[in-house]
C-alpha cells in the first residue's frame, strides 16, 4: 500500500484488520503543515504480518498514535515511524504494541527515528506491552541531527554542508518505502523544494 498526503492540516483515523496468512507493506509520506494520525493495526488470525513505514516532513505540529495490537499467534509487526523535523516544527510518535497471554510467537518490532534540524521538542513514547514471555519485542526511538562524521564524509568530497543534509534526507525519507521509481523521485523533488 502507498498513501501520500498533502495540504495544509488533517485528521485522519485508519484501522487495519489482517487475516490468516495476510502481508501487508505500507508505505506512507506525509508532506503536510499539521496533522493527527491515528492508526490501528489489528493482526486478528495466525500469520498476519504488516511492516508498517511512515515517513514525514513537519512544518508545523504533528501527533500520531500507533497502535499494533496482536490478537492472534505467529504474528509480526515491524512499525519504522521516521520523521524530518524543521521551521516550527514539533512531532510526537505515539506508538504501541499489545500481545496479550496466551499469543505466542509474535513478534513486535519498533523503530522510531526524528532528525530534528530545529530547537523544537520532539517526543517518541515506544510502548511495549507484552503479557506473554514466548515473544520477540523490540524498540528503538532516536531524536537528533545527523552524525557529524556522515556530514564530514560528504563534506571531504567536495559536497557543501547544505547539500550534503538535503542528501542525507533523501535517503532517510526514501529508504524502506517499496514504490514505484516515479514516486520516489516525487518525493526527492518535494524535498528540494525544502533545502534550494
């Protein structure tokens, strides 16, 4: 699945309800001054699996809720919410993953990252509750610029500091999103129109 969303503000609420067997990739970019997302995500039979990928750009301020919620066993749940924070920006992930006793095998994964290139706070809540000991869960929630030696590496081939954070956003928003070629280059001209 691929969903782009542009405009001005939003409040958008989507719930997912997986069956037996189902795979489910979900590509996500937002390039949107202010939005609430709530999302749920219900892997309701064994072998439901989703590997859910957001990606966004925050002008202004951005809230989203996750919620995985693994009703059955065998499930997986890999949740990448990623973020480029700039202007007045200010984003906050929200993010959750249930396996109730008795749901065995799962696994729940969650990989939060914010490049916060402003002052602003930006805030990730990476919530694992997990009822049952036979499970795999995993979190990682990261805010920050980018690493001063990524900088340097492109810096020490000629490419100026500013080029240099407009190509290392690229790769961060595009990376992990399974589209068409055409979209990915969509989405670096949006960048571009950000970093002239």
């Amino acid at each position: 699945l691929y969903e782009k969303i542009t405009g001005t503000d939003a409040k958008i609420r989507t719930k997912y309800y997986l069956k037996e067997n189902s795979n489910v990739k979900t590509s996500k970019f937002n390039n949107i001054k202010e939005i609430k997302e709530y999302t749920i995500i219900n892997l309701d039979e064994e072998n439901a699996n989703i590997e859910y990928n957001l990606k966004t750009i925050a002008e202004k301020e951005e809230n989203y809720d996750i919620l995985t919620y693994h009703n059955a066993s065998n499930t997986t749940s890999i949740i990448n919410p990623n973020g480029v924070n700039i202007k007045e920006g200010k984003i906050k992930f929200n993010v959750s993953s249930f396996v109730p006793k008795g749901k065995i095998k799962c696994d729940a994964s969650q990989n939060n990252k914010i490049i916060n290139l402003t002052n602003n706070e930006c805030i990730i809540n990476p919530n694992l509750y997990i009822d049952e000991y036979d499970v795999t869960a995993s979190h990682s929630a990261w805010i920050g610029s980018f690493k001063s030696d990524e900088l340097f590496y492109l810096e020490s081939r000629g490419i100026n500091r500013r080029e240099a954070t407009k190509l290392l956003i690229k790769g961060f928003l595009t990376n992990k999103l399974e589209i068409k070629e055409d979209e990915i280059e969509n989405i670096k001209n949006i960048i571009d129109e950000y970093w002239r």
